[in-house]
C-alpha cells in the first residue's frame, strides 16, 4: 500500500521538472537533476531520504568521549609487508628526483624572464642568503651527528658485522647468511656465496663525501683545481651552507643577496679570498668526531643494560638525522650524479672529471648532475633482518620470508634497540620463516 502512496509524489516532482524543462531547456535541467531521476527509475518505490548518494573512503569513527579520540583506520597506518626499493640499472641514468617537465617549464620561465631584461625573483637560500629557522636544525644535526658515529663504533664491538671482500654486501649477525646472491669477482667458483670478512663502520654508515666551498656561489671547480679543496661528509657539509659555523671549514656568510638574469650571476658581491682553515689539535678531535674514518672502536665491556640504553640512543639519532637533512634539503640544493654516487652540496656540480659509469667516455668524465635525494645523502644500505640471531643462518632457499633493513636499524635492534613502526613493514616482524622441510608446502 505505501507503493501506491508515493506513486503521486514521484509523478509531481517529474512534472515540475518538466515545467522547469520548458523555460531553462531541457539539457541543462538535466544535468541538475540527473542523480534524482536516476533515482526514481532504478527504484521508483522508495522514500525520497534514499536517494542520498554514498559516501565512499575510510570509516570514520566519531564519540564525544575524550578518552577515546575518532580514529580514522588506525589499525592501516603501516602495511604488514613492503617491497624494498628496485635497484636500478646501472646502465641507465637515475631518475629524476623533480619531475623533468616541471624542470622545462621552469627553465622556460627564467628565459623569458631573461629576454624581458627581469631579474630572476630569488628567495633564500637560493639567494646566498641564510635561512633563520633552518639553522637550529643544522646545529641539531651535527650533534646527533656525532652521537651516531660513536654509537655506531660502540655497538659494533657486540654486534658483529660482515662484509664481502668481493661485493658490497654486508650482514649484520652473529655468522654471515649462505643467500647466493654474490656477482662478484670469482662468483661463479663460489656457487655466489660470499667471501665474509670482518666488518667497520664504513659498512653501516656508507660514507658519501661531498667538496667543501667558503662560497658556494663562487668560482666552479675545475680538474685542475680539484686538490685544493678537502672532502668532508656531505651531511657536514650541508650543515655548514645552512649556517654551523666551524673554525675548520669557514663559510662566507652574506649581508646582501645576489642577483641573477636568467641563468647568470650578475652580482656575486665580489669575489673573497677564502681564509687558511686552522689546524689544531682540537680542531683534529673534533674532525675525528665528524667522520667515520676518524671513528675507534670502544673496547670497553658494555653490560646489557647499557647496550640496550646505547642502542635506543642511536637509533634515536639516526632517525633526527635523515629527518633534518630531509628538511634542509627541501631548501638548500644538493646535486649527485645520474650515473654514480658523487654528492655535491650547493646551487652547481663542480667540473671534476672523475665519472667512471656508464658511458663516461661520452661524457668526458664529468659528472650527469641532477637533484639528490636523501637516499644519496645517506644511504640506508638494506641488510637481511635476522629474526632468531641464535639462530641457524639465513639460506637462498628462506630467502621469500626473510625481511630487509638499513644496517643501522639492523645493528640498533640486534643490540636490543625496539624496533621503529615505520621500518617493521619491511622487516616482515608478522611472518614465520619455516624451516627447510615446510617450506615446500607454503603456497
């Protein structure tokens, strides 16, 4: 019966449709109103409240209830497992970390800019000004820095770590894994098992070195010239352009900005004699302390308290530390090559020839320069994650349960560090690694 009721009123809102048709043309009615009249065809017989299009997305759960806030899918914050980045040929050119038509047009922008006699609209740190806010997180990242390679040297007198002396591979654990995926010199003799040697800090943390400038706007460097710059820990680098001040490595710091006309530099302020950097023996401590050549094992004995105490604290570091070169690098320009791992730290690559990549001979040795991304700044070098480090090693035929993670985070937890949310997803924490024999039966 209630059919028959709302017949009539269906009938009544088509009709003045209609009316609405003979006055404003029918397409355009059609438009407004299209959802409502598909509507009473698919179901002429329901309520007119039922017509209300469905939201779709995540369910939102709302309560006044202070104690338990609305929660959107807080249960897919993080996946259960991710894949690992792919590597990349290397014989292609990476990909571009900005994306290569906004890069034309924006080349196109500073030359029509250029043509009408405009000065290039500069704003720091592109200016060679400094950035105020920015400098409390460089001095941040140089302390925590530090923390990091010391904890790094301390916690590798527990944990052991390996690396092969014919590939880059490197395993953090109590014996070397039996995973053939060697593509070293001699492979094929060893079946692509490893040749495992004793480990260092330089197989943690990947040193990436970058040239130091008093101005980084100045003159370029050429070939020539090359040794009369020092090489330093990008990362330090970095620090120093966005306003650390080191008596080691002096920087120019500017009063008034430069000015450029499309891509030339009309006014550098004048060119500056770079300062004699002083050599001290503090100044030699405190370099020890910023570069992981300078870094010395620990021999003291560590109890498990104070491992587990050193482990929280440098994985502590090691997260403040991409965090803020990730924000420092969204203002200050850093360049790597396309081809190898040069890093260079300000707005132009310097003319080097020291490219060995791919096709280098085209290239004459120089560098295929493009942004950086923090992965070149500061490699996280993925390691296998050893669940069971008591356990037997890892092998080629596990090798689809095993999860991965940096060597620093790896090292962290092993030595009893918890583990960080946004690394369990690759470290694959929900997966049970069978044994030999089951593994046959998992599908």
């Amino acid at each position: 019966m209630a059919f028959y009721h709302q017949i009539p009123s269906h009938f009544a809102v088509l009709s003045q449709l209609v009316k609405e048709a003979k006055g404003r043309g029918f397409f355009s009615v059609l438009k407004i109103k299209r959802p409502m009249i598909h509507g009473f065809l698919k179901v002429g017989y329901q309520p007119l409240h039922c017509f209300a299009q469905k939201k779709t997305g995540p369910s939102v759960n709302v309560s006044l209830d202070p104690n338990n806030p609305p929660s959107i899918n807080k249960f897919k914050k993080y996946k259960q497992n991710v894949d690992l980045p792919p590597i990349l040929p290397k014989n292609k050119k990476k990909p571009y970390a900005i994306p290569l038509k906004k890069m034309q047009r924006d080349a196109r922008e500073d030359k029509r800019l250029a043509e009408l006699g405009i000065e290039k609209p500069l704003e720091p740190p592109k200016n060679g000004l400094l950035v105020p806010e920015l400098i409390p997180v460089a001095y941040e990242i140089v302390d925590y820095w530090k923390v990091l390679i010391r904890g790094v040297a301390q916690l590798l007198t527990v944990v052991p770590v390996y690396g092969c002396s014919k590939c880059s591979a490197v395993h953090v654990g109590p014996v070397g894994h039996k995973i053939q995926d060697c593509y070293g010199s001699g492979n094929t003799q060893r079946k692509s098992y490893h040749s495992w040697v004793t480990g260092s800090i330089n197989d943690v943390l990947i040193p990436i070195e970058s040239y130091h400038l008093f101005d980084p706007f100045g003159r370029r460097i050429k070939h020539e010239t090359r040794f009369a710059y020092d090489r330093i820990p990008a990362v330090i680098e970095l620090c120093i352009q966005a306003g650390v001040d080191l008596p080691e490595y002096p920087s120019r710091r500017r009063t008034n900005p430069i000015r450029m006309l499309g891509k030339k530099v009309i006014d550098i302020g004048g060119y500056m004699e770079e300062p004699k950097p002083c050599r001290s023996e503090d100044s030699m401590s405190l370099l020890a302390e910023l570069d992981t050549y300078g870094a010395h094992n620990a021999r003291a004995p560590l109890s498990q308290t104070e491992k587990r105490k050193l482990a929280e604290t440098t994985i502590k570091a090691y997260s403040t530390v991409r965090r803020g070169v990730r924000q420092l690098m969204r203002k200050y320009t850093v360049k790597a090559c396309g081809y190898c791992s040069e890093v260079h730290v300000g707005p132009w690559g310097h003319n080097a020839k020291l490219c060995g990549a791919f096709k280098h001979q085209w290239r004459d040795g120089k560098h295929g320069w493009q942004d950086a991304t923090l992965d070149e700044v500061i490699p996280p070098n993925y390691v296998w994650h050893v669940q069971d480090p008591e356990g037997p090693p890892l092998t080629s035929r596990l090798r689809q349960f095993y999860g991965k993670a940096p060597a620093v985070v790896e090292l962290c937890v092993q030595a009893g560090a918890q583990i960080p949310d946004a690394y369990r997803p690759m470290m694959r924490i929900d997966i049970v690694v069978p044994n030999s024999e089951e593994a046959r039966l998992v599908a």
